[in-house]
C-alpha cells in the first residue's frame, strides 16, 4: 500500500528502472521492426501462400515480430505513466499521492518485471533461440522409479508452459505397464521457445523415498530431457534420399483401430551420422513421416551447431556446455527438501513450488550462463 512517502532507496530503484526503460527504448527500432513486420504480411497475399515451402516460417516471422513490437508499445505505455507520476507527485496532495500512488506502484512493478523479461532476451542471439521447441522426456534405467519421475517432470514442463502462456501440443505419450511413462513429446510454438529452454537438456536426477517400495526406502532415479528447435519449413540442411533408410511398422498399443492395422509407424535413419528417429504418434504414415523428417532435421541443426561451438572453444579456451548425460539439476526430496541447479549453483528448498513448474530462476541463470 502506497503511503505518500518514498524512502531513498526505493526512490533510487525507480530512477535506476526508469534509466533502464529510457535506454532500453532508444535501443529498439520500433518503426525498422514495423517495415519488416509490413514485408512479411505481404508475403502471405500472394496466391497459394499456404503451399509455398516458407509458409510456415513466414508466420512464425510475423507472430515473432508482432510480439516485439507490442512488448515496446508496452514498455513505452508504461514509461510514460510512471514519468507521468514521478513529475507530479510533488505537487500532489497527500491525499492524491495515496490515491494515485498503489495505481504507480503496480504499474513500476510491471515495468521491472518487463524489463527483465527484454534485458533475458538480449542474451537469445543464437541462431535458433528464436524459434519453438520440440522438448522430450525419457526415464533412465531403474524401471518403474523412473518413468514416474519422468512423468512428474512432464507435468513439472507442462505447468511451466501454462505459466508463460506459452501455446504448446502433447504430441506423443507412451504410458509405462505400471504407472509413469516412456516417452513424451512436447511442441512448443512460441517464439523464444528455444531459447528459453535450450540449457534444460540433459540428466535430472530425482532422490526420494520410493511410493513403489514397500519398505518404503530411499530411491534415486534420472530422466533425460532433449530440446531442440521447432524448425518449420525450408531449413539449410540438405537431405540426400540415398542418407535416407526408412522403416515401417505398425504402431501398437492403444490408440484406436487404424492404428494397429496399418504400417503408420515410422523409424528413420540418417546414415551418415546414424541418427535414429522414431514416429508412432499421428495415425497416418504420410504424417509420422513429416515429423520424422522435421526432427531429423533439428537434430542435424544442432550438431552442426555444436561442431560450431567446439570450434569456437578451441579458438577462445573451453566453456562448459550442457549436452546429453550431463547431470544438470538434482532434486531432493528426502532426507531434506532442495533443488539445485548444478551449472548455475541455483537453489531452492521451496520443491513443490518448482515441481509446479515454478522454473524461471533456474531458466534465467540458465540463460546467463
């Protein structure tokens, strides 16, 4: 509750914010960002838009630059109100501070919280950081243990998304024979999506006392998670049919009846990297090929990546990455409550909370690495 009386301090983090918000405004383009917003919207008026092969990426381009400019409008609406108050409310009465004052206090809450959100956002430079995700669970070894805790972080992601409000699809589930699962499979289509979610690859180790044991012992169980780019579209890697071997099977398990009795499962094999993807979700084989292909694709980007950063760290001296097996955060349920991110040394004893999808501090220092 706003009082009509502003200590120092906090007087000064407003100036700091108000700083930030002023250069940060000077930085962005809004009107460059309006004429390539105006260039893509274009492209969709041609005839047949939908069949050409950029479509997709052509929207993704719009939404991505749409977003960027309301988040300036935003930044900008806010700007201009707290200067507004800051400029009158020597003049005001106290009666008028205190009316006025919990309206100015929410509104530089919003202003801090966005630019922190812009400043994250100027570490996602990498070539993909800006696209959508395709993010996968798959329990370790340990059995039933496992695939529960690989469940109980799909949910732990799922709730994350909600909480960006993030538009995202469960695109496959294989459910394990006594509880758990095998597999997930999320697409994310958000812009930044990627970026955000990249440095969540690898091991997570959970430690608790076992629900499937009935001495009711302490149990430690990993789940591996793979994030790669949602790339839509044409993409610069080129896919030879002879690199190309193609399996078809039919997808068992539950489903429905056209899944079992037509070879709609597809497992595609890269060759020369041996590259194995495997597609049982959709019904029809024309569709499990399409997203065997857009995965295969994405993994291909991000090896070409990696070599890239491999050069690179021969170049300027070795820098820690996350990549598969790596544990990167435990999460310990007894004998005491902790989470610890073990790149970032982030922390929490609040475990529900992060189990809930409550990931941002974790993701933030991610990003900052």
């Amino acid at each position: 509750m706003y009082n009509g009386v502003m200590s120092s301090d906090h007087s000064q983090d407003s100036s700091k914010t108000l700083e930030k918000a002023q250069e940060l405004l000077r930085v962005i383009d809004v009107a460059k960002l309006e004429s390539e917003l105006y260039n893509f919207q274009e492209k969709t008026n041609v005839p047949d838009f939908w069949k050409q092969p950029k479509a997709q990426q052509v929207v993704s381009e719009i939404s991505f630059l749409q977003k960027k400019i309301k988040e300036a409008e935003e930044l900008k609406n806010l700007l201009t109100d707290v200067e507004a108050f800051e400029a009158l409310k020597s003049s005001l009465s106290e009666e008028e501070n205190r009316q006025m004052g919990d309206e100015h206090d929410n509104n530089l809450r919003r202003l801090e919280k966005l630019l922190n959100k812009l400043e994250l956002n100027q570490y996602l430079s990498g070539k993909y950081d800006r696209l959508g995700a395709i993010l996968s669970i798959h329990p370790g070894q340990g059995g039933t243990e496992a695939m529960d805790w690989a469940e109980m972080l799909s949910r732990m992601y799922a709730r994350f998304f909600d909480r960006q409000d993030w538009k995202y699809t469960l695109v496959n589930e294989t459910r394990g024979e006594d509880a758990g699962i095998k597999e997930v499979v999320y697409e994310v289509k958000a812009p930044l999506a990627y970026g955000y979610l990249k440095m969540e690859k690898g091991t997570h180790r959970l430690v608790r006392l076992s629900p499937f044991n009935a001495d009711n012992l302490r149990q430690t169980s990993f789940a591996l998670v793979e994030v790669l780019p949602l790339i839509e579209g044409d993409v610069d890697i080129e896919l030879k049919d002879n690199d190309l071997s193609w399996k078809f099977t039919r997808a068992g398990g539950a489903g429905g009846q056209s899944v079992n009795k037509v070879n709609s499962a597809v497992e595609l094999t890269h060759l020369p990297t041996g590259i194995v993807v495997r597609c049982r979700e959709e019904r029809s084989q024309v569709q499990n090929k399409e997203r065997a292909l857009k995965i295969l694709k994405a993994k291909l980007a991000i090896l070409e990546e990696d070599k890239l950063n491999a050069e690179l760290s021969n170049v300027k001296g070795s820098h820690q990455h996350a990549s598969w097996g790596t544990q990167i955060r435990n999460y310990v349920l007894h004998p005491y409550k902790l989470v610890k991110d073990t790149r970032t040394k982030v922390e929490t004893s609040d475990t529900d909370s992060v189990l809930d999808g409550d990931l941002s501090k974790f993701i933030e220092a991610e990003i900052k690495l």
